[in-house]
C-alpha cells in the first residue's frame, strides 16, 4: 500500500458544486501538505499543516479551504468548483526539515488527484 | 524574491548525452536546494539535493553544480537514459521557522533511444 494516498484519483464535475479531495498516509509525518500542479506553473503550495491544530494559507489558497480530521488525515474542499481549478491536485507529507540537521524535510507525495470542472 | 526560476521548460536528449536542467534563485535565505523527479501518473519524489556550503553533489549519474555566488544551480544528468524521461522540479527552502519549498516550474524531459 502506499504511503500518502489520495481519493479520488479523478474526478469530473460541474462549476458551482462542492469538491472534497481526501488523504490518508501512514508515514507517522506530522506535517502535511497540498500543492496544485498546472502544465508551465509547477507545484503550488494551497495549504499546510504542522498539526492537527495548525492550518496555514500557502500561495493560492482563494477558492480552496482544508480540514485536519487527524494526523494521518487531511482533505482538500472546493466550495464552489470554478473552471480554473481544473488541475492536478497532490498531498505531500513530511517530518520537519532543519537547515543544518541531517533531517531534509524532504517531501513524499501521494500518485495525485486530477481534477476537471466543467 | 520568493521565486526559483526553472529553464529549460522542455528537453530532448539523445540516449548516452548529457542533460543539464538549471535553476536561479534571488532569496539568500534559501538553505536547501532539491532536485524532484515525477514520472507520469505519479507524485514527484526526491532526486538529489544539496546544501549552500558545497560546490557540487553527485549520487550515480546525477549531478547538482551549485553556484552561491551567482545564486545558480544546476541538475546534470550523465549518459542519459530513456527511463531517466520525466518531468524534473527544483526547489529551495526558506531556512526560516515554516521550511516551506518553494518549486520550479518544471522541466520536461524526453531521452530519445
């Protein structure tokens, strides 16, 4: 099984409706994360969690509002889906990176969820 | 000052030739600079990576060359191979409390047989 899975794989629907994109992992990582990936932009940061109780914005977080139900959970809501949000979405998780430890912080990401507003 | 700024955006290769993807960077606080390898239909995972206090860092047939003073680095990649096709991010971390990465666009990467 892996790591950081993401449900659903794909998924197609309507401009206005309600979208909920889910992750579970199993890596014990406190910290998680969810980046939006569009042809020619890379990976964008929408929102990031050290724990449970801590919820931050990333660089596009307009549109998008997250949930932590537990460590090993966090889901990505779309309240009211738009054509522009047409993309592929992915989970990461990570232990905390420090800049001279030998801990990277490197990320581990889930197979990602594509995502097509109509 | 936040950006890590990514070229090519696409490359082919001939099987046996070397590719060389590079990055530049404005921020001096970024402490670490990662290498992400995505196949299709998955998520990136870690490459290589490196920290500013050295010049270069090879694992195999990768190679990152790193330049503090030009705030430059680059990915080199050795008798490139077809499997090695893929899309290819860099990125840097703030060093600060988030170590939030900050990625590149991204380099798509075909390696001809």
């Amino acid at each position: 099984d892996a790591d950081v899975t993401q449900t659903p794989r794909n998924r197609i629907t309507k401009t206005g409706k309600r979208i909920m994109l889910e992750c579970s992992q199993t890596k014990g990582h406190d910290r998680m994360y969810w980046y939006r990936q569009d042809p020619g932009l890379g990976l964008q940061l929408i929102y990031y969690s050290f724990d449970v109780k801590d919820i931050n914005k990333g660089e596009i977080s307009d549109g998008y509002s997250v949930s932590r139900q537990a460590q090993a959970k966090f889901s990505l809501s779309l309240e009211s889906a738009i054509p522009n949000q047409t993309a592929l979405y992915f989970c990461a998780t990570s232990e905390p990176g420090t800049g001279g430890g030998a801990n990277t912080g490197e990320l581990f990401f889930g197979e990602g969820s594509r995502l097509t507003v109509l | 000052q936040q950006q890590v700024k990514q070229s090519p955006q696409s490359l082919i290769v001939q099987k046996g030739g070397i590719s060389i993807i590079n990055c530049a960077y404005e921020n001096t606080a970024f402490d670490y600079f990662p290498w992400y390898q995505q196949f299709p239909g998955k998520g990136p995972a870690l490459l290589i990576a490196i920290r500013p206090d050295v010049s270069e860092k090879k694992e195999g047939r990768f190679t990152i060359s790193f330049n503090k003073s030009a705030k430059q680095f680059s990915l080199h990649i050795m008798d490139s191979q077809p499997g090695d096709s893929a899309t290819y991010f860099c990125a840097a971390r703030n060093g600060g409390a988030t170590n939030k990465l900050i990625f590149g666009t991204g380099t798509l990467l075909a390696v001809q047989p």
